[in-house]
C-alpha cells in the first residue's frame, strides 16, 4: 500500500508541476489568460497533455 500512495504524491506532484511550467489544456489557459479564445500555443489538446504528463512521470520516476 505504501507504493500505492508514493505513486499517487510523485503523478499529484507531476500532474501540478507540468501545469505550472505552462502545459496545461485549454480549459486551464482559458482560466490562467483570462480569455474565453487562448491562443494555440499557450494551450495542449488532452492527448497532448497525456503525453506531457507521462514524460514527466517517467523522469520523475527515474
């Protein structure tokens, strides 16, 4: 159970991080630019954002 809970702090950890160094959906960019149409480049689509996640999950893990 132990490894169940250090797996869920290091992707709550992951997931918070990958957000605050600027890869977040739109629905996010949306709310952090203050705008209902945040230009593309400020925002990932959810498959995008899964794979941002992973890559960040995997170093985190390594």
């Amino acid at each position: 159970q132990q490894e169940v809970v250090k797996f869920a702090e290091t992707l709550e950890r992951v997931c918070v991080e990958t957000v605050e160094n600027g890869k977040m959906t739109k629905d996010l960019a949306r709310a952090v630019h203050q705008t209902d149409n945040p230009a593309r480049k400020t925002w990932l689509s959810t498959e995008e954002f899964f794979d941002a996640l992973e890559e960040n999950l995997k170093n985190a893990r390594a």
